[in-house]
C-alpha cells in the first residue's frame, strides 16, 4: 500500500517537473476560430501545463488535467460581429486583385492595437506572472509577437488557414519560388506547371506582399507597440523570432510544397470521435431513405443573408431532390421550404458528417469543414464566398471529390446547382476520392494534438530548437536569390566579352596592317 502510494506521489511531482506555463494570444473573437484556440490550448492543460489564455471566450471545456486561466478581452465579441456584420462577404469577387492583403491589414489592425491596450492584457504584463512559451495566431498580426519578447521567451506561430502561403512561411525562411507554389490569394486551378503569364501574375502577388509588410504593415506595427510600451522592440528586429510553426493543414489536402525543420502539421486536431445525435436529429437521419444532404456556410457567413433569389434556388433544387436535406439556417423559418428540407440555427456538424446515411455535404468551402468532410470522407460542392475559400474549393475539386459554384459565378443557376448536385450524388468517383483522401488524412504516426503537444513541448525543452532554424531568415532578399552573385558573373561576362572583343579588334587590325603591307 505504501510504495503504491509513494509511486503516485513520485509520479505527480514528476508531472510537476515538466509542467510549463503557457500564454495563448488569439484576440479574433470568430467563433469558428476559438473552436480551434480552446481546443489546442485544452490540449496543452490536459497534458499536464499550466495555460493561460488571451482571448474573447472564456474556456468551457472539461479539462482532464492541468488548469487554463482567461484573460478575456472584453468587448471583443461584440466588436468583431460589428466588424463581420458590416461587411458584405457575399459580394466578394471570385478572383481576388492582387493587391488583396490590404484590405485584410487594414480590416484587422484595430483588433490588434485594441488588445495591447487593453486592460485586462496590461494588467497581466504588469503582474510578476513569467511564461515559459507564448503562441499567437498569425493573421498579420506580428505585432503581437511583442508577448515572447516581453517574456523572453520562445515564440510558437499557429495558422488555422492552409499552409501553403507566404506570410506565415517568410517567418521561418521558408521562401516560396513564385514559379510554382500559387500565393493563397490567387486562384490556383490552372495545371500543375504555370504558363508565362500565370507566373508573371503569381510574382505580382508576392512583390506586393513583400512591398505591404515592410512598408505599411511593419511601420504600422511600430506605431502600435510604441504606443502601448514605453522601450518596444522594433518589429523587423522580432519578426523571424518564431521557434515553431503549427500549421492547420495537411499534406492530403494541398498541393506539393517544402516546409521548414520547424514546421509541423496539425490539420484537423480539433477533430474528436463523433457524438451521439440528439434524438430529432438521429431520427431524420435513419430514416432517410435516400440519404442526406447537409448545407452549412460556416460561422462567419450567414445562409439568410443569401439573396432572395439564391433562396429559391436552392429551394427549387431541393425541391426535385429525393434526399433529405439538413440546411444550419439562422433564422425561425423558412418560406417555402419542401417537406423534405429540415432548417435548424446550428446542428452538430462533425456528428452528421459521420453518419453512413451523410451523401453530400454542401459547404462554403471553409478550410476546417474540408477537413471535417475529409475526415469522414464525404463529397463536397463547394458554395465558396470569401477569403482563402475560392482557393480551398479549386484544390478540394483537383483532388476529385468536390465540385465548385462560387456564390457570385456568373453560372450560378437552378440548372447548374441541380446538375452538380446531381453528378456529385450519382458519380461514385467522389466518394471513392473522399474516401482516398480520408485515408491519407488518417494515415498519421501520432494523432494530429499529439503531434503539437509534443512538439510544443520539444520546443521548451531545448530553448527554443535554434537548431531547426532556416538560416535564410537573416538573408536579405538579393543575398537569397543569388542576385549579387548572378550581378557579378554578369558583369564579369561582360567585362571578359569587353576585353576580348578589344583584343580581338586589335588583332584584326593588325592582320589587317600586315595585309596591306603585304599588297603595297
């Protein structure tokens, strides 16, 4: 009884030992994206680490272990619906210009300075309360990486988005060649090998992505910190001190490109075991005869908010469909609806997908539902609308188990939205793909969380990993390409070609002497 009860004590206080404190930093209050932040930080509590949170939500989820402490950034709720309300995502363009990350810098900056001052994020840096590692999302908020300085600390950079793009790469001197890895704002179903003018237009997207970050967003991030500290660090000088990358994406679901020593892939980690249904929703679903069909638009974008017009479209198509469909509708009712449309403000998304009875999943192409989709191996149409989804939804249909009708295609009809969802319920090489590419999804050594706790805690064991680190990130951009070494041979060609065409003049103007001696 007695070494069973020292094994436990020896056991806690070994716990205890590799216990880290942990400070989160996500002030985006979209509630799809702290789906994700409580989900990864519960993660870290529940393997034994003392977590403190700054975010809009405070933290509902059951811990197994460890404990999380919110700093909740007040207001942030409610500013970030004002902020999602007022824009009209629904008329965004399909093909994004390529001066796009503008108007995400200047949407966001807000957010970013509201929480350095706010007073609840001062109060915890006026505390004598230290960190052992600081993670933050990464939306163009380097700003925020002032919280690892502040602690001296090691920084760890998550990306919910894809993770084929330039802004969270650059950091860890990953640095995309234009020639074939597209920027996540330009459309990418071309082939695999662009053409002339697709790598000319894709260089356009990251020279301004170059030119924003250090002439808009680092100035602007200067302003910020010296604002809310009295001895801040310049942001160039922070910019690359990131020790790890978690990136929410997967190999499975994007194409081919290199990544970093200190870069790691987590997509889907928010995904657990599916639930019981409830009782109303787990009845529609066995009994449908035909199967299901799911429509859902995410958090951020609102089915009532589809023009009338889309409405009845989607009505009518529904309407000459043998399938039970299950549409996430935020409003009481709906006008019109078929007996075979069931409407609900929020259903259990990852428990439906999980069904055997689920045949299509009708989505807005949301880099997190393609996962949840993926995982279950569902086909999709893609309904894509905004931001990186355009993107998502051509990759999604370049692996073969989705078809695409962004919400503004100019081929947005009933014809077509019925003959898309027709071909997607009747062509079983959709499935056949989703479930292909489900089981690349699964086919992993660790499951997804594990995959980032440890590696989160690998970082604080060895002080940051500096081992991992790329050492292009302290090159500037001429010494990288090479551009001095190629300007040298170049003038040195040139110089060689200066003197032997002089050499070769002077010798021909002596044969040409030596001829007309010869003559005369």
């Amino acid at each position: 009884m007695r070494l069973t009860q020292l094994s436990i004590i020896l056991l806690f206080f070994v716990q205890c030992s590799h216990s880290a404190r942990i400070l989160g930093v996500f002030p985006l209050a979209g509630k799809s994206l702290n789906i994700l932040y409580n989900r990864l930080m519960k993660g870290l509590a529940d393997a034994g680490h003392d977590v403190t949170v700054i975010s809009a939500y405070e933290n509902k989820l059951p811990l197994i272990n460890g404990s999380i402490t919110d700093v909740i950034l007040t207001g942030f709720a409610e500013e970030y619906d004002i902020i999602i309300n007022e824009e009209n995502f629904l008329d965004s363009p399909e093909e994004y210009p390529f001066y796009t990350v503008l108007y995400y810098l200047v949407l966001f900056e807000p957010i970013w300075n509201n929480t350095l001052h706010h007073p609840n994020v001062q109060k915890l840096l006026a505390s004598n309360k230290q960190f052992d590692l600081v993670i933050t999302e990464h939306l163009w908020n380097d700003c925020l990486k002032v919280f690892a300085h502040f602690y001296n600390c090691p920084l760890v950079v998550f990306t919910s988005m894809g993770g084929i793009n330039t802004w969270v790469n650059d950091q860890v001197g990953n640095f995309f060649l234009p020639s074939y890895v597209n920027h996540a704002m330009k459309l990418s179903g071309e082939s695999e090998e662009m053409n002339f003018a697709q790598r000319a237009h894709n260089l356009l997207f990251y020279i301004t992505d170059y030119v924003y970050k250090h002439y808009y967003l680092f100035p602007n991030s200067n302003a910020m910190l010296k604002s809310a500290f009295s001895n801040p660090p310049d942001i160039e000088d922070i910019y690359d001190n990131v020790s790890l990358v978690l990136l929410g994406s997967h190999a499975s679901l994007r194409p081919a490109a290199p990544l970093s020593p200190n870069t790691v892939e987590i997509g889907g980690f928010h995904i657990d075991p599916p639930k019981k249904l409830p009782k109303d929703l787990q009845e529609i679903m066995d009994n449908a005869k035909h199967g299901v069909i799911y429509l859902s638009m995410g958090s951020h974008l609102k089915s009532r908010d589809f023009s009338e017009d889309r409405k009845k479209m989607f009505l009518n198509v529904f309407g000459r469909l043998k399938q039970t469909v299950l549409w996430k509708f935020e409003d009481e009712t709906l006008p019109g609806k078929p007996d075979n449309v069931f409407t609900k403000k929020w259903l259990p998304q990852m428990d439906l997908l999980a069904h055997p009875n689920m045949k299509l999943f009708i989505t807005h192409g949301g880099y997190g539902s393609l996962q949840e989709t993926i995982y279950h191996g569902v086909p999709v149409l893609a309904i894509s609308v905004a931001a990186d989804q355009h993107n998502n939804a051509f990759q999604a249909v370049q692996l073969g188990f989705a078809l695409k009708l962004s919400y503004n295609d100019k081929r947005f009809s009933e014809e077509t939205l019925f003959n898309q969802i027709r071909e997607l319920l009747d062509n079983p090489k959709y499935r056949e793909n989703a479930q292909a590419r489900s089981r690349l999804f699964h086919d992993r050594p660790m499951k997804p969380l594990d995959t980032a706790v440890y590696w989160i805690e690998y970082v604080i064991r060895n002080k940051g990993a500096d081992h991992l680190r790329l050492s292009s990130t302290k090159l500037s951009w001429y010494k990288l390409y090479l551009i001095d070494v190629f300007a040298v041979f170049l003038i040195s060609l040139l110089v060689l070609y200066r003197i032997v065409s002089v050499l070769l003049a002077k010798i021909f103007k002596k044969e040409q002497r030596k001829q007309k001696l010869k003559k005369n």
